[in-house]
C-alpha cells in the first residue's frame, strides 16, 4: 500500500517554518516566513488567519512565526522571531502578547 495525503492545506504564499496540530479539535496551524498563521481543519478547509497586533504590522516589523503550540482547549501560542509571545482564540481573536529579548529554541 501506498501512503497518501489525507488533505492537502493551501492558502500561504511563502515557505512554511512551523506548524502544530491539535488533534482534539481536528486543526492543523501553520505559520509561513513572511506571516501571517492559518488554521485549518483536518480536511484541508482553511478556517482563520492569526494576524499578529497591528501596531507591529508593517514591512520593517514583519511578524515571522518561529514556534507554534496548540492547546486541547483551545488557545494557540505563537512566537515570533522579533521576541514577540501573542496568544490567540482558535476563533482568530488575539488574548495576550507578551515581549522578550530571551532567546526562544
């Protein structure tokens, strides 16, 4: 038997650096080099995007996601390579943001 993908995910337009899936809810998050992060369903349905604070937003404080985590109830962590924390809903909306100046791995 030949193993074939179960969905194939689309909708970023660079190169994917992390992803998370939180097999509870059935989501799949990625975050691309040049932002933003989607949610997507198990079965290949794009459901949200993560839009990082848009007081950041812009061509020199691009958000690059570095580090994706998804909890079972339902809250993503999301680290950005400018040292920046957000939390987000899986509904899309943003809980918290938190700065560091420590390096995350």
């Amino acid at each position: 038997d030949f193993a074939t993908p179960r969905a194939i995910l689309t909708g970023h337009d660079y190169e994917i650096t992390c992803a998370t899936i939180c097999a509870e809810l059935g989501l799949v998050i990625s975050g691309s080099k040049e932002g933003p992060c989607l949610i997507h369903s198990m079965n290949g349905d794009l459901l949200r995007t993560l839009e990082g604070p848009e007081t950041l937003e812009g061509p020199e404080n691009c958000l690059r996601p570095k580090l994706i985590q998804a909890s079972r109830e339902g809250h993503c962590v999301i680290y950005y390579e400018n040292g920046l924390f957000c939390v987000f809903s899986v509904n899309g909306r943003l809980q918290a943001t938190m700065k560091t100046d420590d390096k995350i791995k």
